[in-house]
C-alpha cells in the first residue's frame, strides 16, 4: 500500500468516526436494547453495499478504500456490538443477547445485499 492509498483511508476514517460520533449524539439512547449502535451498523452496510455496486466501479481504487475501508470501516462498529452482546450476556439478557445478534448479522447481510442490487439496477438503466 502506497501513502496516497493510506492518506485516503485516513480521511475517510476521520469521516466515518465523525459521523458516527455525531449520530450516536442525536439517537436516544436505550438500556434494553442497543439500538444506537444497530441503526449505525444497518446504515453501514447499506452504503458499504452502494460502495461496491457496479456505479461506483468507476471510483479510482484509492477512492473505494477511502469509503469503503475508511468511511466505512470507521462508521461501522464491530467492537461496541460484541460489547454490547457480552454486557447482554453477562447481565443474563440472553433472549435480548440472541435476538441482537441474530438481528445484526441477518439485517446488515439483507441491507447490503438490497443496497448493492438496487444501485446495481440504478446503474444499469443509466
């Protein structure tokens, strides 16, 4: 990986925490579920699903790794999500803990898979 390459992801991440940061200040937070950390997740991998889809194929690939790897890779948050399933645990939320987990990956995997066919198809009438 060259600097420029670096330099790009760097700027992306710096969006994508940023980002995250300021929606995590504007969604209500909740103790019985994690949802701050759901719906940030959710959006990541609808617009990691348009990163990847044919109309954007035309970004240079210092481009893609700025959003995709950067934008993001910083937005999302795999660590506070296995926080949040083991505090669920360790506080015997299980049915919570189940439900979480299962909603994340089975709604992040649909999201992305919508949001890439549908910029897909968006890219192919043009």
């Amino acid at each position: 990986m060259d600097i420029r390459t670096l330099s790009f992801i760097a700027i992306g991440g710096m969006a994508g925490a940023t980002s995250r940061w300021a929606l995590l200040e504007v969604l209500p937070d909740s103790s019985s579920w994690p949802w701050q950390i759901f719906i940030l997740n959710m959006v990541g991998s609808c617009i990691l699903g348009a990163i990847v889809s044919k109309p954007f194929q035309r970004l240079s690939p210092r481009a893609t790794s700025a959003l995709a790897t950067g934008l993001c890779g910083s937005f999302t948050t795999f660590s506070m999500f296995s926080f949040d399933i083991a505090e669920l645990l360790r506080n015997d939320q299980i049915s919570i803990a189940l439900t979480y987990l299962g909603s994340s990956i089975t709604g992040g995997l649909l999201l992305f898979l919508i949001s890439k066919s549908s910029f897909n198809r968006i890219g192919l009438s043009k």
